[in-house]
C-alpha cells in the first residue's frame, strides 16, 4: 500500500493532474463540502469528512487531501484527534478500526474491529489524548487504552457503553447513560477492573440517576453535559450546574483547545450558535448565523473557531467576537454517483435520486464536471431555478457531441438542457416536449436514460410513460413512441446499426430493442422485440445495463452474470436469443460470473469487459473468459465493493469508478485503439526517474502495432504489441535488467515496414 511521506506540515498535497499518474494508480474525487470532526496540529486544522481527511493550513489557508488510496486503512471515519505529545492522528472509523498516523508513517490497529472475543457494541463513541503515553477510548462496550509512543493496546475495561471520556491529572472521567464513573490511576489499583471504578453521585453534588454525554478538561477543571446541562466540577471536587441550553436548543459539543470553552448548541431548525467562556469564567457569544448544523468546534491559537458543520461550505469564525468566514472545497458536491458521462477532456456525471427500486430519494445533489483540474458543481447552490422551480433527482446526464450544451435527466421534472459557455437553463417537460408523466404520477417526467445516436438525435428513456420513448432532433423536434407494456425502461445504449436497446426494470423486465426505421416520424416503419428469459438465454429478468463492446457484440449485464447478443443487424429474429461464456472455475465448468449481480458494464480501449458489480469490480479479456484484474475494498484502494457506474476515457486510459462512497481513477493500461497514429505520441513518465521502477506507457498508438525500442546506437532492448492504443515498456532489456541512463528511441508502425506511411518514432529518456 503506498502512503504518503508526512513531511513538517503533516500532510502532503494530492495532485489531480491526469497526464502524470502511473499506469496502476488510483486517484479519488471525493466530496469536501462539509465535515464530520475538527482536530489540529501546530501548523494544520485537519477536518474529517465520511471518507477522508482534509487539512487547511494555519498560515495561508491552502488545502490538502487524504484517503484510502493514499494509506488510510478504511472508510468512514468517525472522529478524528491530534496527539500533541507524539505528533500523530489518530483516526477512529465507524466500524471500530483505528489509525495512527505518525510523521512517517500509518500505524493500523484493527485489534477492535476483529478481536471475536468482544460482545457488544464495539462503537468507537470518544477519544481522548490523556498525555503523552495513553490513549483512551470510550466504546460501546467500555474504556479502552492505546499506548502512545508504541502503539499497542494497554488496559480494557468491559462494563458499561460511556458516550465520552476525559481526563484531569491522573483522575479519567468516563461518562454514560448510568452517570459519571471515575478511576485515579495514582491510587485505586488496577484500572481494568471494573469493580475499581467509582460512580459519582448525590455526594459530589451530582443526582441520583443521570447521563453523561460529553466531557472535557478546560483550565484545570472538568465541564461535562449532563442531562442534557452543562456542569462544573470545582476544586473540591463538587459538581454544580451552571448552564443550560436555549429554548428550542441542544447542547452539541464542548471543546477546549484553545483560550475558550466552547459549547455549541444546535436547534431541531438547522440553527446553531456558540457560546465561549474564558479562564475567568465570563461567557460571550457567537450568534451571526455562520453555522447551520453544528457538530463540533476548535478554537486555534490565533484565536479562530473552526466548525465541522454538517451543512455545505467550511467554515470560520476569525475570532472570538465574530467574522464568519465561508468557503468551497474544489471537489464534487456528494458522494453519490449514478451516470458518468466523457467530452474531450471534460467529465459528467450525475448525483442520482433514484433508489434501488426505482423510487424517489429528494436529492438535491445536483450535477458535478471536471475540467482542467476543477470541478464545477450545478446544483440548487448555485442555480436558483432549481429550488423555483423545484427541479431534483438528477440522475443521467449526456453532454452535446457538436454543442456547449449538456443534457440533464431529472427523475422528477423531465429534461434540463444546460449551456455551458452561457449558463443558460431550459427545462423540457410534458408542456413543451414529448416527454410524459409516469402512469399513476403524471405530474413527474422521470427521465432513466439518455444517448445521442450518430446524427445527433437525443434518445430519452421515460421511466413509466405511456410512450417511454421520446428522441429531440437536431432540429428541435420531439416524437415519442408506444412500445407496449414494457414501459420501465431504465437506461439505453445504441448498437452499431443504430438500434436502441434499453434495460426493462423489474421481474417481469427484460431487453426492450427498438429501432425507428428510416424516419424518425414515422411509426409506420417502427419495429421493437421484448427479449426475456422465456424466449432468450436471459437466466432472469433482472436486467442493470446494457453495453456494446468493440467488436459490436451486446453485452447484458444481469442480476446473475452477463448474456451476450451477436445479432447484427437483426435483433428482431426469433434467432436472436445470446449466448452465456463457459469458464473455469476451480477446473470445474461454469458460466462467467453466473452468482454474481453485474450493476454497470464498460469496454475498455483493449476491448477488455469491466463488470461492476455488487461485489467490486472484475476485468474479464476481450473473449470475457479469462479475468485479468479484480477490484474489492479489501485488497485495493477501492472505496466500497458496490460498484454503480464506469466510465472509460479512451484518450487518457482512465476508468472512472462510481460506488456508494464516491468516484474513484484508475489509470489502465490502454487507449482507444485508433486506425492509425495519433498526431501525439506521448511517452510517460518522460522522464523516467532514477527512483521509478512501474512501468512506461506509449500512448497514441495505433490499434496493435508493432513497437520496437532501441538504444540511440540502434540496438534492440525490447519489442511488443500495443494494447488497444497504448503500450507497456517495463524499462527492461531481453536479459530483464534495468536500462541504463540514456535517451532510447521508439519506432511503431501498422506494418512490419517501418518506413510506412503511418509509423512514428518517439524518444523516452531514462535517468538511473
């Protein structure tokens, strides 16, 4: 697993640049627009989101990243807490695995997370650094002790689930539903046993029955929240009340890492303020509405008050007495991701709104592009026309091949066709489109499927519509089509004969094939075939995607591995029923990924099939018998094994993974394979590096050429074929032995004359 080097600044700068990256490399896109936690460093704020860390420096505010694929052990981080003692993160994740990110390295602890002989709740509730040699936890099941400089494991105790924990002295402070337990490791003994710790009560001044749900050490004396109030320990150890929340309000946190107290206080309105009390015990407040949704607050040693707030854009306080500060993240606006869609250099993709079953989510996430290193997010934010008029539930998105526009399906309210140079917004919907309201709910135009055929003619799938078929024209023109009864129509793809086949939802779903003939308005010359497991190969009905490989062969993606279509231009024969692949499994006979539920299918530019499945991702060759790669979250830096979208980027050689916790890169080993030879051959690195042992890609190439590299005296090193338009050189000679410093000429050709018209000669400089 690569991890980043943690240099001074404890976190290093992820680059986005898509040309540098090395075949095998995953990069993420992942959403920072709000937080989950706030920690800091002397130089660093360090945020957490649900998949990653952010960081912003103390000095110029710049911003840095890190996830899974950079080190981090898992996803879905929970909290997160800076030991200032040993210079390290510590990382506490939902699931109850832990991290301990040193200056030069992450430490994982998964001893929680798998340890058999636990029972209960294993819930990493708090964290809390009680000096420079312990760590303590409060879990669902009790308190746990990690020790600092060696990370391992010191005392557990199991009895109660406390919600918080602290520390004054050597006294720890374990808070729960039962009330205050205390353990004073300079005289009761042995902190593992339970029996050793004392339950403060009506002697200390505290109720008979009561909760604990938060507790912090500040100036010397313990604050805690209890019942919902917060309470003060003094130096006689006697707990009085002193403060409670605002009509309407909670208290939802107290934290003291700076000169103030801070407790901050959430309303059921989406409203939030802080209150600070100083050493001297005098209280002021923050009341200008910079926070909505507060989760936790620090205050830095400028006197800034940084807040993860679970509503969009980070925020700021620059002092004590006020000064919102708000800013954006470049990244996309949310995790979720259900269409992906490529243009030149520039990538589309769709937020989703749909659930699994094809109903309603209320998302309001929007559509994210990714340009030149930038993401633009086209949402509700920043385009008030879709809180007007209440336009939600992207779900696929299509850009213009000839035009600056880009066409948004909404599972809600029909079709927005987006300009991007202009920023203009038209929205079709049954009132000037022939787009329609589903049966049953013919107030919503639910827009499942979008794709432009070789005219440019939009093809739209209308999820439920009498005719849940419509295409616009060049011209501007709408039709609609009746295909029956097969109106659950959940996506579309265009074969090469210009056939549009669509995925049918459901268990009395299938394949809807439809072709319009030779006038779109004319239904006269229409022909469509329902294909299901009745009168196909099809083993079910449960159909996810559809997708048409290199060779024109139409690939089905369903619930129980994939069925292939090589009819041609014939569909609509009784003949056309698809074939299912024999493989090996265990040298026993089977069919290719028979129990698997196949969600998206891409081609690559090798002609490679890519199944995302519910189970990661598996690459099968371009036969689809033999499996070349294989993706789960367990062994790769994948994010999540329920893999919704790809999308392949033939010019880059990248696949762009969408699952339930966000996009992800992978750089493949191959380009679209092209007829002749790109215009620009690039070679890269180009440079080679002396410390880079991956290997070298030549991009460019025409589909499997012939390439032969050579020192510059003209001796032969290494010879291979591209792969798709794309070939691997490992910076190896015959003998396997690492080339030498020097500059080495690449000759490809289409041909075995490599004087012909259509070769190319390169140069790939190597340093050792």
């Amino acid at each position: 697993m690569r991890i980043l080097l943690l240099i001074c600044s404890f976190l290093c700068v992820k680059s986005y640049a898509q040309t540098t990256r090395a075949i095998g490399e995953w990069t993420d896109h992942l959403p920072y627009q709000n937080s989950r936690w706030v920690t800091q460093s002397d130089t660093k704020i360090i945020f957490n989101t649900d998949f990653s860390i952010f960081t912003i420096d103390k000095e110029d505010l710049s911003r840095q990243t890190i996830s899974k694929q950079d080190g981090l052990s898992d996803i879905g981080i929970a909290q997160i807490e800076f030991d200032v003692y040993n210079d390290q993160l510590i990382i506490a994740y939902d699931n109850s695995n832990l991290d301990l990110f040193t200056n030069d390295r992450i430490i994982n602890l998964p001893n929680i997370l798998s340890n058999q002989n636990i029972s209960g709740d294993r819930t990493i509730n708090d964290v809390h650094v009680m000096n420079e040699e312990s760590i303590l936890l409060a879990l669902g099941f009790g308190v746990v002790e990690i020790r600092s400089q060696t990370a391992e494991f010191g005392f557990t105790t199991t009895a109660l689930s406390f919600n918080a924990i602290s520390s004054r002295d050597n006294i720890m402070y374990a808070g729960s539903d039962d009330g205050f337990y205390v353990f004073d490791r300079s005289s009761q003994g042995f902190e593992g046993d339970f029996n050793n710790w004392v339950l403060l009560g009506p002697e200390q001044g505290l109720p008979s029955v009561y909760e604990v749900t938060d507790v912090t050490e500040f100036n010397g004396r313990i604050y805690a929240v209890i019942d919902g109030e917060l309470w003060l320990e003094d130096d006689a150890q006697q707990f009085s009340r002193i403060l409670q929340p605002d009509p309407g309000f909670r208290f939802a946190y107290i934290s003291a890492e700076g000169e103030h107290l801070l407790i901050g206080q959430r309303s059921t309105v989406n409203t939030s303020n802080t209150i600070l009390i100083d050493a001297a015990g005098n209280m002021s407040r923050i009341e200008d509405g910079c926070i909505n949704n507060t989760l936790y607050g620090i205050e830095d040693d400028s006197g800034r008050i940084w807040y993860a707030d679970a509503w969009d854009l980070i925020r700021f306080h620059e002092s004590a007495s006020g000064g919102c500060q708000q800013f954006a993240f470049d990244s996309p606006f949310s995790e979720e991701v259900s269409d992906i869609e490529i243009k030149g250099n520039s990538i589309y993709v769709a937020s989703g709104g749909v659930s699994d079953n094809f109903t309603f989510t209320f998302s309001r996430n929007g559509n994210y592009i990714f340009e030149n290193n930038d993401w633009t997010n086209i949402n509700q934010n920043e385009f008030s026309l879709f809180r007007n008029e209440d336009i939600l539930n992207f779900f696929r998105i299509q850009p213009d091949p000839i035009s600056d526009v880009v066409y948004m399906g909404t599972y809600w309210a029909g079709l927005v066709a987006f300009n991007e140079e202009t920023e203009e917004i038209m929205l079709f919907d049954q009132t000037n489109s022939s787009l329609q309201g589903a049966v049953g709910d013919e107030q919503r135009e639910r827009v499942s499927g979008l794709a432009f055929d070789r005219n440019n003619n939009l093809w739209i799938a209308n999820f439920g519509a009498p005719e849940p078929i419509s295409v616009l024209t060049p011209e501007g023109n709408w039709f609609s089509f009746d295909v029956g009864s097969s109106t659950s129509l959940s996506n579309l793809v265009i074969d090469d004969f210009n056939h549009k086949w669509f995925p049918v939802f459901g268990n009395n779903g299938g394949v809807l094939v439809f072709d319009h003939g030779d006038r779109i308005e004319d239904p006269t010359d229409d022909q469509f075939r329902f294909i299901n497991l009745n009168n196909s190969e099809l083993t079910t009905n449960d159909i996810n995607d559809i997708d048409v490989d290199q060779d024109g062969s139409v690939w089905v993606a369903t619930r129980e591995g994939p069925v292939i279509f090589d009819c041609g231009s014939d569909p609509f024969s009784s003949d056309c029923t698809g074939r299912r692949i024999r493989v090996l499994q265990d040298s026993i006979a089977a069919f290719l990924l028979a129990d698997v539920s196949i969600n998206t299918i891409e081609i690559d530019g090798a002609n490679r099939k890519w199944f995302g499945t519910d189970n990661g991702i598996f690459v099968q060759s371009e036969s689809g018998d033999e499996q070349e790669l294989r993706f789960t979250s367990n062994d790769s830096p994948l994010f999540d094994d329920n893999i919704l979208e790809l999308k392949y980027d033939g010019v880059s050689g990248d696949m762009w993974v969408g699952s339930d916790r966000g996009l992800q890169v992978y750089r493949t080993k191959t380009t679209s394979a092209r007829r002749v030879h790109s215009s620009n051959v690039v070679s890269f690195p180009n440079p080679v590096p002396p410390d880079y042992n991956g290997p070298i890609g030549i991009r460019g190439l025409a589909n499997d050429v012939n390439v032969k590299i050579t020192d510059i005296n003209g001796k032969l090193v290494f010879e291979t074929n591209s792969f798709g338009g794309q070939a691997i050189w490992d910076g190896r000679d015959f003998r396997g032995q690492r080339v030498s410093t020097g500059v080495y000429l690449v000759f490809s050709s289409t041909t075995d004359i490599f004087d012909d018209p259509d070769s190319f000669v390169s140069k790939i400089m190597v340093v050792r």
